[in-house]
C-alpha cells in the first residue's frame, strides 16, 4: 500500500467516525430548559377547576412556637413575622433547617402581624396598634413607621402596590413608597357573596391567595376584579396543638415553589397544587386572634 493510498483510508475511516460524534438536532427551545422534578415546575400551575388541593413535597423544620403571622421568601430565605404581645418578631429563617438567622423581637406593646417585602425593605403590620413598620431588608434596621387605619391582618406586595387585609371581605391597595391608600378590592366568589376573614396573604403567579381566618381554605383571587377564581383546600398536615390555620403562605417566584405553614405548626410545608380528590372540605379551624 503506498503512502498516497493509506493516507485516503485514513480520512474515510475518519470521516465515518466524525458522522458518529455529529449530535442530532436538538429543537431550539428545549436546548436550555432547566430540567427540574415535576413538582417543582408544577408548583404554581394550579388547576383550573373552581377547587383544589394541596399535596406536601418535602417538609422542613419550623419553630413550634412561633406564632406565625405572616411568612414570604426572598433571596433563597424564609421571612416571618410572628404574633402575640410579648411574643412578636421578625425573623430571618435558614429554610433548610429551620434555623433564625435573624431576628428583631418587637415592643411588647406590638402584636406583630403580615410581613411582606417591598423595594428592598420589609414591611410589618401590627393587629389593633394602628401603625406598620419598614426595616431594612438586610439588616433589619427601622427605617420607619407610618399610620394604619383599622386593623392589620395580612399584607404582600404585586411589585407595584402593597395589598393589605383586614379581617374584612375588603383588601386596601397602599402605594409601596408613601403607605397611603390608593384603592381597595371588594372579594366576592363566583356568586357574588362577600368572602371575608381574608387574613395572610401572598403574589402567586398574578394572583392573590389568601387564607381565611378559622377555616381550612385559600382563596385564589384576581387582582383586578376581586372576584374568587378558585379555592385551595388543604390535606390533613401536622399542625400546632390548636390545629390552626395556615397563616404563613411565601412563594418563591425563582424557584416557582410554595410553602406554608401556621400558628406553632412543626413544619414549614412546601408543596404543589393538585387536583382535588372527593368533595372540598369546609373544616373550621380554632384561634382566638388573626
Ligand atoms: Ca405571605
């Protein structure tokens, strides 16, 4: 065989090999699509029936005395706001443990209410003191306090305007920077009967869910037209010794995860929304405040 010819074998035999490494043609669209359980990118997907359940992912430990009042996630942390006078706190949670990071325990004169965060600050409603508290996101320092009318029970942020409840069947619209009211939201179900005892609440997805206060449910609601567009009914979890409601809902917008928990419950449940098995439940809960 002369040089010339083994040289024309070589780079036929090449050629094949180099067809075998050649990747099939891979759709645009999927090349980057972050390959994550079905859970987790269904987290937030919730069923368009009119009812829906709750099924528990994975649970993380919870202060058993916290009396969580309100609950929100950012930057890859648990935020909660905690009630009672005496008792009342804000926190800082390491999610996977359970663990205070932080925390900035209020005058006993305050029972702490709904947490949310907003612009890089957080913001904290007190139940009958008439008056909300803004920390630094970070550092946890008063910036400021403004003036509330009525009572404050649940508070979240849509990026634009903080919804605020009130034990009412009414969520208040604040603007974010000056706290003043710039509108309201009359909740009404889909016969128009008013929905009210709406207490925490948290920005999924375009909507508002809110649990009601004494009972089982969350309210899924529009927030253009305040109208219920569904209601999350939950399972049977392992709650606090009064069994009480789900008061600390938080989203993790990112990682389209979400968690709730209550009032001394031992755990912090992440969870997906399913499809409802049987007929809704209309279990009320105890509690003697909101
Ligand atoms: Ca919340």
């Amino acid at each position: 065989m002369n040089r010339l010819r083994l040289v024309f074998i070589l780079l036929i035999l090449g050629g094949g090999l180099g067809f075998l490494f050649i990747p099939a043609a891979v759709p645009p669209d999927s090349v980057f699509l972050p390959i994550m359980p079905p859970s987790r990118a269904d987290a937030w997907n919730a069923p368009a029936e009119d009812h829906c359940g709750l099924r528990v992912v994975r649970a993380y430990p919870h202060d058993p005395e916290a009396f969580t009042q309100g609950l929100f996630y950012e930057g890859g942390n648990l935020y909660e706001g905690t009630g009672l006078y005496g008792k009342s706190s804000l926190r800082r949670l390491d999610l996977v443990s359970g663990r205070i990071v932080r925390i900035r325990r209020l005058s006993p004169a305050f029972f702490g209410e709904g947490v949310t965060s907003c612009r890089n600050r957080i913001i904290q409603l007190t139940w009958r003191e008439r008056v909300g508290f803004v920390y630094d996101l970070q550092t946890f320092r008063l910036l400021g306090r403004f003036p509330r009318e009525g009572e404050g029970w649940g508070i979240t942020c849509d990026g634009r305007r903080l919804i605020v409840s009130d034990g009412t069947d009414r969520l208040q619209l604040l603007d974010p920077d000056t706290y003043r009211p710039v509108g309201s939201l009359s909740v009404r179900d889909r016969e128009g009967r008013s929905v009210a005892r709406l207490n925490e609440l948290e920005f999924v997805e375009g909507e508002i869910f809110a649990n009601i206060w004494q009972s089982d449910r969350v309210a899924r609601i529009c927030p253009k037209t305040g109208r219920v567009a569904g209601w999350i009914h939950l399972p049977e979890l392992e709650r606090g010794p009064a069994g009480e409601e789900p008061n600390g809902i938080a989203y993790d917008a990112r990682g389209k995860r979400l968690f709730i928990t209550g009032k001394l419950w031992p755990h912090v449940y992440e969870v997906i929304l399913t499809p409802l098995v049987g007929p809704p439940r209309t279990k009320e809960t105890g509690g003697a405040a909101p």
